[in-house]
C-alpha cells in the first residue's frame, strides 16, 4: 500500500509541534540552521528545496521527503526537476558505494598481508 504522503507530513509536523513544547530551544537552533541559506541568496527557494530532496534521500529520511516535496512544489518544483535532482542522488550514493567498495578491497588486502 502506498503511504499517504500528506497525512504522514501532518504527522511529523505534529510531532516537532510536540518536541518544540518540551524543548523549544532545540526547535529554535533547527529553525537557525534552516532559515540561515536563505540570508545568502545564492540559490532561491525552489533550488534550496531540491537540493533538500536530493539529501532527504540519501539520509533516507521519509518525513524530509513529506516536508520538502510539498515544500518544492510550492515554489514551483515540476516534476521534472525533482526527477532531475534525485538523478543527483542517485548517482553520488553509487559513487560513494563504489568509492566505499575501494575500503572494502584495500581492507580484504590488509586482512590477506596481515
């Protein structure tokens, strides 16, 4: 079954409601970090969110992709750039599994000459 992605968004941001009432000032230092790319004004919104997208998979963090693909669509996100952007990740987590691969030989090599 799919996951309902809007209802699962919902949810997260409840609960960061929730952990923002216990402890406001870890939800503040969050809120810094996030808000602190858009003082620069090197990339606008709409590139801000596709890189979040392309991060959001890497991590594999699902309740990053709730927010951040309602939040890229509402700067104007087609569908396409998102595929484009997740072409992103996808091809840096297949270098760093072949660059990690690289660890594992030397290490095979290591263990064989140890």
């Amino acid at each position: 079954m799919m996951q309902d992605w809007n209802l699962y968004r919902q949810q997260v941001l409840a609960g960061v409601g929730d952990i923002a009432k216990l402890s406001p000032d870890t939800i503040r230092g969050y809120q810094a970090m996030s808000t602190a790319g858009q003082k620069t004004a090197n990339f606008d919104a709409k590139t801000r969110e596709l890189i979040a997208l392309a991060v959001a998979v890497t991590v594999r963090c699902d309740g990053c992709i709730a927010v951040h693909t309602d939040a890229a669509i509402k700067q104007g996100a087609s569908r396409e750039e998102i595929a484009e952007a997740l072409g992103v990740a996808i091809s840096v987590n297949a270098g760093a599994a072949l660059v990690y691969s690289t660890r594992v030989m030397d290490a095979h090599a290591a263990a064989l000459n140890g």
